[in-house]
C-alpha cells in the first residue's frame, strides 16, 4: 500500500498544514469539504499544494514528522 504525506494550503501565502493518508484523494475530499472537524475546517485549508508517497506508513509518519517542525521557507520552497 502507498502512504502520502502532503501539504495543503489555504491560499498563496497563506496556512498551510500537513498530513499523512493512504488515500490522498478522499482525505483531500474530506479537506475540501469540511468533514473532518478541526484545523483545516476553522483556517479554510483546502489546496493541495505538495505530495509525497512512501512505502510504508512508519516512514510516511517519520517524513510528517520532519516536515511538521520544518521553518515555513524550507516548506515553500518545496512546494515550489
């Protein structure tokens, strides 16, 4: 099975939040259209700007991991 890490984003600019799935177009459905309450449903994350797949879900938690911490640039400039 294939894991995704990936970043969505709220607009140019703007929030970004990272997240780990094994179905990347479902989750970001979910993203989209505010089903899952929290983060992404108050700050209006909906883009899927950057994704990422891995081999296993042990390796796609550890790269989130990584990511999470990252300085904002590193995150913009991978998106790019």
């Amino acid at each position: 099975m294939t894991y995704y890490v990936y970043i969505l984003a709220s607009h140019r600019n703007g929030t970004l939040y990272i997240g780990v799935t094994n179905d990347l177009a479902r989750r970001v459905h979910e993203h989209r259209n505010g089903a899952v309450p929290g983060f992404t449903k108050k700050y209006r994350v909906k883009q899927l700007v950057y994704f990422e797949p891995h081999d296993s879900i042990e390796e796609a938690i550890l790269r989130e991991k990584r990511m999470k911490v990252w300085k904002r640039a590193w995150k913009i400039e991978a998106i790019q």
